[in-house]
C-alpha cells in the first residue's frame, strides 16, 4: 500500500503543498492569531467537525485559552463559522477526547485547569450548539481524559491518566470511565499507580476489536517506544506492553479500527521530524504482537519552529476516508490542519 505525501507548512494560511502522487488532502482549519492546537475531529450528522483549542500561547492555564469548533459537509472544501464551546476566563480549557454516543451525536471532553481543575462533557448533533452534559468529579484528577468509544455490555468508556508532565517521581497513575447512561454519569477506575515516570502510559486512543478485546496505543514521556495496551474482559483486567513504534517524540497516537477487512491504523506525529505517519496492522495478529508493528507511511510534514508545538493526531473514518486533524507552528501561533487519504488494504 502507498499513500502520497504532502508538505503542509498550514501558518498564517499558508499551505505550500508537495505531491508525490496518490490521494491526499490537506486543508487549514483555523489560523486565527494564537495558538491554535490540540484538535478533536469527529464525523456527526453527516458532517466532519473538527474542536480545537485556542490561546496566545503554548500554556495549558491562560485563562484567555477557549475551546471551539469548526464543520464541514462538502470533505473539507468549506470549513463554517467558528462556534465557541467553552471560554472561561478563570481557566485554561482544550478538547483532550472525542466519540460518539449511543444516538450517533459527537461527544467532548473538555479539560479546565488554573484556579479550578476539572473534566467537562460536551454533546452536539451538528457541529454548531453544543450541550454540557457532565462534569464528574474524579480522584484522582486526570490529567486528561480519552476518546469515547463503545463497548458491548459495559458501555461507553474513555481511558484517563493522571500525574505531572515532566515529573520524573513516582506516582503516575492511568485507568478508566464508564457510562451506562449515554455519558451522564460516569464511573472510574484505576488499573494501574504510582507508576513511574518511564512506565506511565498517557494520552491513550483505544478501540473495541470484538471478543471483550480492547485495545490502546499510548504515548511515551520519555524517549522510547509507543506503549500498547490490551484487555481481553472488556477493560477490567490490562497487559502493558513496549512496542516497536520509536520514531516518535512525546506526541499523541490515534487509532482507527477497520471491523470489515480487519486492520487497525495507528496515526502519529513524529515532533521534531516534522512528520504525520500511519502504520497499518492485522489487528488479531497486533493484538498479541505487539512489537511487530509494519514500517511506517508519511502522509504529511508541518513546520513547527519547537517539536512541540506540534502534533497530537486525532482521527476520524469519513466515508472511504480517514481524516486526521493535527497542528504545528511557533510557540505564540499554530495552525489546526486536516489531512484527507483515502485508505486501501495492504
């Protein structure tokens, strides 16, 4: 399988493109003045919405940092007015997971952090008014909570992690949320803590295979491999496990899950290579291999000035399409970007 590449310098508007040949679309999401970063994208209502987050500059506590959110319905040619979700100026909010509900609406987890800290869940059926529906209180605090996705028999369920970024004690923790209520109400459990700082997995993307298996690939703070995480009880009990996947530094992973053909697409942004990558894997066969993840494709190159700021790969299936939302840029002003491929089979 080949898949082209495209340079996608997305800053200020600015979006010079290198075609190898194949399939591929890029197309600038928001490039207002600021640092525009850290996308959810999610396909609802028959529309692609991307929410991202916005402030003057890389820093997760400015309170003049909001969450908004843009939509499309013709793949990306148009993106609409921007929709505010969330600007609470006593806080730092950014969109930290997505999904869908038990009625195909999108769902969003919103993180707040400064004088208060907590997780808030938004819901929407377009893409344009979105519905606070939860704000659990948790303990421990999550640094951040995960993409929604289902399970048969439990629910919906995010994972979560809690701990300090660029903290090497002890203490680190991860787990996860379920909702038997359509994310109303959620419960949280911890599977493992007082993790290291070199074994704590973060910012998780997880898919339901069938058969009570769940599967994650988790982000490394440390300069190793990507961690692969696995249950075979609908997520009561987990393996962790190092992968082979290295080319990669401190950004987040994202997961698309293929039940027809079977593969599992594993996106991410090497910081500092400047790259968007995907590896493409039988999932049966991943699942219990972990180390044996193929080469890696590149699909598309930022331009950021630091490593990070940049990457954080979210992805959505649209129509015969994956669609990745990512950012790159300087510490005071970033681009949000989607890239469009199409998908064949090994």
């Amino acid at each position: 399988m080949t898949i082209a590449v495209i340079a996608a310098a997305a800053l200020a508007g600015s979006l010079p493109v290198k075609v190898r040949g194949g399939d591929v679309v890029v197309s600038v999401v928001q490039d207002a003045p600021g640092y525009n970063s850290w996308p959810m994208i999610q396909v609802v209502g028959g529309r692609i919405v991307c929410a991202y987050s916005r402030g003057s500059e890389h820093t997760i506590e400015e309170g003049r940092r909001g969450v908004y959110a843009k939509a499309f319905i013709d793949g990306g040619k148009t993106w609409g007015e921007e929709v505010c979700i969330a600007n609470d100026p006593s806080v730092g909010e950014v969109t930290t997971g997505k999904g869908m509900d038990n009625d195909g609406a999108m769902l969003l987890w919103v993180r707040r952090w400064g004088k208060t800290k907590g997780h808030d869940l938004y819901r929407t059926t377009d893409g344009k008014t979105f519905e606070k529906i939860a704000s659990p209180e948790f303990s421990p605090m999550p640094m951040q909570v995960t993409d929604v996705f289902s399970v048969p028999g439990v629910g919906l369920m995010s994972l979560w992690f809690a701990g300090a970024y660029n903290n090497e004690k002890d203490g680190h923790s991860w787990g996860t949320l379920t909702s038997a209520d359509n994310g109303r109400t959620w419960t949280q459990r911890t599977i493992e803590s007082n993790l290291s700082y070199a074994d704590w997995p973060t910012e998780q993307s997880a898919v339901y295979l069938g058969g009570a298996r769940i599967l994650a690939i988790a982000r490394t703070e440390v300069s190793d491999a990507q961690f692969q995480l696995t249950s075979e009880d609908n997520g009561r009990t987990w393996r962790r496990k190092r992968t082979n996947i290295k080319d990669v530094l401190i950004s987040t992973p994202s997961l698309v899950y293929d039940a027809k053909n079977g593969f599992i697409h594993n996106y991410y942004y090497q910081r500092g290579a400047k790259k968007l990558k995907r590896r493409t894997a039988k999932a049966d066969y991943i699942f219990v291999h972990p180390t044996e993840w193929p080469e890696p494709e590149t699909l598309a190159e930022g331009n950021e000035v630091r490593p990070h700021d940049a990457g954080n790969v979210n992805a959505a299936v649209y129509g015969d399409r994956h669609v990745l939302a990512t950012y790159s840029g300087s510490p005071t002003n970033a681009t949000v970007f989607v890239v469009s491929a199409c998908v064949k089979s090994p």
